[in-house]
C-alpha cells in the first residue's frame, strides 16, 4: 500500500501553526474513526502509517506534518490552551519537560495500559514521558545515539585516514577533534565541520550525567555545570582553531554542503543517516561512520502523547502500541536510521549484522548499538529548549563574527536569564 493513501498534509511555518492551532479532533465518516496525528519533521514514519491503515481498514489516519519539532510545539501548546488537540501527536524530547509539566493535558496512558508495555523501552527513554505525578504522558519512538558522519574522499583528499576505526582514533577527545579539524584546514583550506553547535556544542554538553538541569524541575545548573561551560569553551575553541565552515544547521547551504563537499563531518545521531542520504545522494558510498569523540550521548528522539482532547483515547494507544512495537521500530531503522528504543532488538542479527551501503557498508546497527547503551541519562527540565537556543545563538554570534569569544560565556548566561524571566 502506498502512503500516498493516507490522508496527509505537510505544512510549514505561520501557516502550520494556523492550521494545526485550529485542528481538533479527525471527523468521523462513514462508520471509520479517523485519527487525527500530528508530526513534525522526518520521522520516517510513512511506511508505517500505510501499513497499520491497511491492516486496520476501519482506521483513517489523518497525519499532519507541522514541518519543524518547534514549529509542532508552538501549535501544540496553543491548541491545548484553546481546549483544543489531535488524537495523537509526537513531542521531540527536548520539549518534553516543558509539556508534561501539565499532564492534565494528555491522557495518562496507565489507564489505557501503558504499565503492560514498560519493561520494552529503554528505562530512561521511558522516564522521559513520565510526568511528576507519575502519569504516562508519552511513549518513547526511537533514541538518537551519537556517532560522526565524515566524507572518506575528503579525508583521503586532505591526507587524512578514511578507515572508521582509524578515524575514530584520531579523535578519542574533543581536543583531538579539533586539532584533526586544523589540519584539514591546513591541508584544504575549508572546515571540516558544518557549525560548532552541531558538531561540537550539541554532542560534547550531552556527554556528561547533567546538562541544564540536576535532578528535578526546580534545580537549574546551566550556569554552574562544568560540563556546559566545557562543551561551550571546546566550541570556541573551535572558532578559534577555524576548523568550521560557518553553515547554519537546517539551512538550504547546510543541504547543499552535504552533497558539495562543503565540510567533510557532522554530528550524526542515527537519524540523520536518512536526512544526509535525501540531501546528498550523489555522494553515495563517500561517506562512513566513526566514534564521537569522549563519550555516549543522545540527541534526538520524540514521545507519542494523546493529549486530553482526543475523541479516540483507546484507538489511540493502540495505534501508538502497534507503531512503537520492537517489529515496527525495526523496520523503521532498517529504512530510515531511526535507532530502536527498545534494547531487547540490540542483540539480535537484525541489528548486529545491519550495515548501511550509502555509509560505505559501515555496520552501523551495531555501531549505534554500543552508543545506546553506553548512554548516561540525562534530566531535562520544562525549560530545556529556551535555555538551549540561548547558549547556542551566543556561540552563533562569535561564529559570525557578531560578538568577541572573550564575552561569549556571560553573554550566554545573562541571555539564559532574560529567557527565563530573571
């Protein structure tokens, strides 16, 4: 079955959030239930919505995509302040916190079930979407296990090595990262990363146990973490070294460079296999996977809520029980990269023996597998994302050339507490 069959929208910017804002329930017809499911971005999920329509004839699946996870968020949070919402809708982890700090939004999913399921997931994914109260807001989809992505022919070009585990040993630390990154400047005059916020701020201030928060919603530690302030002083020093193409994350340059050879390494959680194999398929069999330097972490991921609204509560779970499943998420990683969150599948040959033809034959099942696992979880508090996009605009600033290196760090902190309302 196609998924062209499932009624679909995609939409974008003012009028994603004018459109979902006033959404509202599916619109039953002709004795089906129509479930109304909101997504964001490229969450590979297509396929599957085909299948469990076909599977379920008495099913329509109304999926809309609001184009970006803030985009999804902004229309999310005015819906719910309307009384209103879809039957389904996907929350990326970094707004989480925010979201189940009113679980009386959303259903809690205990009452549909939800205890029968837990011991599938991965324990701390599962904390994710649990709310203080101890409901069940969300259902975890994949996790976003940390690797770097490099162009082999760049490397080789640059006089660098193009074997994954040589290359994963030229940088066993994030000083190490950047002095390799010098030395591709040096050898051909272009950076070798896309920006410092992907590819040095995001993964290095999720390696640690702590981030933005300690443990609870209430303990704030942006500002006194050594590890925050580490992984921003790496990314300056990055700046410094101009190991960095200065190519925005997200942009229509950032797509382009991945097929020009305009920087030769990304940060790559698992899901972004898929978006630099649609963005550059020319490149096909150039690219590899290697270690991230330090350690684990995890960038990425979403929940699958049912806010309190919906008019299909128990179709709902069901959907979100099926597509979530161990069989499912597999399939979904086999397409589309998204890593399962369900660690019973991390063993298997389906993922022990899964490589990537695109990432010249990389055995990235159990590549991803081992940074899974060795994953420290980390609390993120309602105020995650703002404090984030805060921190990260500071380093954009003295990428640009818009702000001194020496004023970044306070900078960033003064804006973190205008954000907050300090």
């Amino acid at each position: 079955m196609s998924a062209k069959k499932i009624a679909r929208t995609v939409i974008a910017g003012g009028a994603a959030l004018a459109l979902l804002a006033g959404c509202s329930g599916g619109g039953d017809t002709d004795g089906k239930i129509t479930l109304d499911v909101w997504t964001f971005g490229g969450m590979g999920l297509d396929e599957a919505f085909a299948t469990y329509q076909e599977e379920n004839p008495d099913i329509i699946l109304k999926v809309t995509n609001a184009g970006g996870s803030d985009e999804q968020a902004q229309a999310l949070t005015t819906a719910l302040a309307g009384g209103k919402g879809p039957d389904v809708a996907a929350i990326e982890v970094g707004y989480m916190s925010q979201f189940k700090a009113q679980p009386q939004n959303f259903v809690d999913l205990r009452t549909l079930g939800a205890d029968d399921i837990e011991g599938t997931y991965l324990d701390w994914r599962w904390s994710q979407g649990v709310a203080a109260d101890g409901s069940v807001v969300g259902i975890p989809t994949d996790v976003g296990g940390l690797a770097m992505a490099y162009r082999t022919d760049l490397f080789e070009a640059a006089g660098l090595p193009t074997d994954r585990d040589e290359v994963s040993a030229l940088w066993p630390t994030w000083d190490d990262f950047i002095d390799v990154g010098a030395q591709y400047r040096e050898a051909t005059g272009k950076g070798m990363i896309d920006n410092v916020n992907s590819a040095i701020f995001n993964p290095a201030v999720r390696q640690g146990d702590e981030m933005y928060y300690g443990s609870s919603d209430d303990d704030l530690v942006y500002d006194s973490n050594p590890d925050v302030k580490e992984a921003f002083e790496y990314a300056l020093d990055a700046i410094d070294a101009d190991i960095t193409s200065r190519t925005p994350s997200w942009s229509e340059a950032w797509n382009a460079g991945m097929n020009n050879g305009d920087f030769a390494v990304l940060a790559a959680p698992s899901w972004m296999m898929t978006y630099i194999s649609q963005q550059a398929p020319d490149t096909a069999g150039k690219w590899d996977i290697a270690a991230v330097p330090e350690n684990a972490g995890n960038w990425g991921g979403s929940q699958l809520t049912i806010p309190a609204k919906s008019d299909h509560p128990e179709e709902a779970f069901a959907f979100i029980e099926w597509l979530m499943s161990p069989e499912r998420q597999l399939e979904i990683f086999q397409a589309h990269g998204n890593f399962p969150s369900t660690p019973e599948l991390y063993e298997t040959p389906d993922i022990q023996n899964f490589t990537s033809e695109f990432f010249s034959d990389a055995p990235v099942g159990p590549i991803y597998a081992n940074s899974v696992e060795s994953i420290q979880p980390i609390f993120e508090g309602p105020q995650q994302r703002i404090i984030d996009t805060a921190i990260l605009n500071s380093l954009s600033q003295v990428e640009n050339g818009e702000e001194p290196a020496a004023d970044a760090w306070s900078t960033a902190m003064k804006n973190v507490k205008t954000a907050l309302g300090g």
